[in-house]
C-alpha cells in the first residue's frame, strides 16, 4: 500500500468518523460508514493496508478527542470493517461476510458488558429499563422546560410495556442494527472498488433480486418459535429475540423477490423504492416474510434450480 493510499483512507476514516461527533442526527448517520474507507483499503492492499489505515485513523482520533473516541473506532468500526472485509477477500457469501462482520464487534460488547455485570452483581434487563426511565424523565423535563408541553406529555406517554419488552429484545435490536449497518457497508465498498477495479478483487455477485438466504436456516427459525411456545419466561425471551431476527432476515428476502419480479416488469428503481418504503411502513410487509419463507420450497426465482445446473 503506497502513502497516497494510506493517507486517502485514513483522512476519510477520520472526515466519517468525526461528522457523527460534530454534526447531530446527519452526521451520525454519515458515521455510520465509517468502516467503508477501511474495507477498500484492507481488500484494495491486503490486510496490512487496511490496518495501517485504521492504527493512523485511530491515533489521529485519540490525539483530537481521547481514549474513548479511539476506542470506538477500532473496537467498533475497525472490528466491523476488518471482519466483512476479510469475508470478501474468502470469497464468502455475502451474508456470510456480512455477519462476520456485524457480529465482531456486538460478541465483542457482549463480552464486555457480560463481564461488568457478573462482577456488579447487577441484571442488565433491569439497568437497562432504568436507564431507558430515566432518560425518558430527563428528556420529557427538558423538553417542558423549552416550553414544548405537547413533546414532553408524548414522552412521558411511553408506557412501561414498551421499555419492558425493549429491554428484553435489546439483544435482537443491537445485532439487527449492526448486521445492517455491515451490509450497508459492504454494498458501497463493492460498489467503489468494482469502479476503481472492474475486474479487481472482489468476486461479481449475483443481483439482490437473485440473493436467498441458506435453505437449512429455516430449522433456526422453527426453533426460535418452539422457543417462544414454552412456558418458561427466560427461554421465551430468547425465543422471541431469535424469532425477531430470522423475520427480518426473511423479510429481506420477501423484498429480494419482489425485487426479481419487479425490475423483470421493468419497474423504474425510484419506483420500487417508493414502493418498498410504503410496504414496509404498513402491516403488509408480513407478507413479504411470509413470501421469503414459502420461497425455500417454492423457488419463485428458479435461482436455487439454476445454481444446482
């Protein structure tokens, strides 16, 4: 990896990373692709090139805002980028690279907060449910205090049912959120490094209208019901954490086919993305889980019949 590639990658690693601290709500968002500029570097040069990319972005960011700031990004975005980054070089499936990725640096959170709680002596469900409280009752006093009575009432509306059932799905969210924030990732650094290197190093996938996800996963998914059907109240919990995760993975592969058929009838892709975003946002988008599920035995696309050829 020559300087010139070095230092492209790190000084975008630091502009993604840095926006999410100066600029609220969008530059959050924007932080939310810090690992991309990692990924190009560490497939684009090896993985020597994209580590050294993140050890300077990571010593850049210590020196301007601490210890904490550093660590989040090497634990966090690093581990995200490293982890996805090394499936696309194996030539892994995208879902496959995809959460190796995501799931890096949530076993890596899990293991830290595991820690503190054995040795606090502490339930996270109920630290969580207070936190969450808490933070409820100081926004709602906040928002009063501009004047905003309307806000703070809506706040303080939220019922104990909501934090008693996010807390225990707490688990779900943090992988869900991650897993799509790796696939994001993953997309974009596809995207940049097959314009740079149409033919370079990383595989030509498949179109997202042909992906399916791995037929035998279905079993996860039965079992997470057969969880959530047990009379036992710790092991439903974690029924329904798992259930909440294999409909959203079939959900997407509901859109998958809608995709297939829609960009067949030669549907605009502004279009279908409005079309999706209304789908989603209405109760029938059950029907695209349902339809990603019926797909394991009906092969709509054909796609598993022509990879078998």
């Amino acid at each position: 990896m020559n300087l010139r590639s070095l230092l492209v990658a790190t000084l975008w690693t630091i502009i993604l990373f840095a926006s999410g601290l100066l600029i609220p709500v969008i530059g959050q968002a924007v932080a939310l692709f810090t690992p991309v500029p990692l990924m190009v570097a560490y497939v684009r040069h090896g993985r020597r090139g994209g580590m050294g990319a993140l050890v300077v972005s990571a010593a850049v960011v210590y020196a301007l805002a601490g210890w904490q700031a550093a660590a989040v990004l090497v634990f966090g975005f690093g581990l995200m980028a490293a982890g996805t980054a090394e499936g696309m070089i194996r030539r892994l499936r995208p879902e496959r690279a995809v959460l190796l990725g995501g799931l890096l640096p949530v076993a890596l959170l899990a293991a830290g907060a595991a820690y503190y709680f054995v040795h606090a002596g502490k339930s996270p469900v109920a630290a969580l449910e207070q936190y969450m409280r808490d933070s409820i009752g100081e926004a709602s006093k906040l928002y009063a205090g501009m004047g905003l009575k309307d806000t703070a009432e809506a706040i303080t509306a939220v019922s104990d049912r909501f934090v008693y059932y996010f807390a225990r799905l707490a688990p779900s969210l943090v992988i869900l959120t991650a897993v799509v924030q790796a696939a994001c990732c993953y997309g974009l650094t596809r995207f940049i490094i097959l314009r740079k290197l149409p033919t370079g190093a990383v595989p030509q996938q498949p179109l997202f209208g042909t992906w399916y996800a791995p037929d035998t996963w279905v079993w996860a998914l039965i079992a997470s019901l057969a969880l959530v059907a047990l009379p036992f109240g710790s092991v439903r919990i974690i029924g329904w954490n798992l259930t909440l995760l294999f409909a959203v993975l079939y959900t997407i592969q509901g859109i998958a086919i809608a995709e297939y058929f829609l960009r067949k009838f030669g549907i605009p892709p502004a279009l279908r993305t409005i079309m999706y975003v209304i789908v989603l946002a209405l109760p029938l988008f059950m029907f695209l889980t349902a339809l990603g599920v019926v797909d394991i035995w009906a092969d709509f696309r054909k796609v598993r019949t022509q990879r078998q050829q």
